[in-house]
C-alpha cells in the first residue's frame, strides 16, 4: 500500500512538472511571436546600417 502512495504522489508531481514545462514552452512561443511581429509597434528594430567588425581570431 505504502509502494501506491509513494507511486500517486510521483505522479501527481510529474503531472505538474509537464503542466509547467507546457506552460513555459507556450509563453516562449508567445514572446517569439511577439518579436517576430515587432514591426507594428512604436519601437522597431534597431539598424544602423554598417557591416559588423570582423575581429581576428585568437594566437596562442
């Protein structure tokens, strides 16, 4: 009997464990979203239209 609890309670917390992953992956999904349609808003993407540095790799 003692082995159920201990099996029930296990499985209550996966089932929030896999609550709370869903709930993270879908407000990534949202704050993706939201970036990629940024261009609707008051703020846009920043560019200042010069090529990037190329730095030299590191010598030993």
């Amino acid at each position: 009997m003692f082995e159920y609890e201990i099996h029930q309670i296990r499985s209550a917390e996966l089932i929030q464990q896999a609550e709370a992953h869903r709930l993270a992956r879908t407000a990534s999904k949202a704050r993706r979203a939201a970036r990629r349609s940024g261009g609707q808003e008051a703020e846009g993407r920043v560019s200042t239209h010069r090529p990037r540095r190329h730095r030299a790799a590191r010598t030993a």
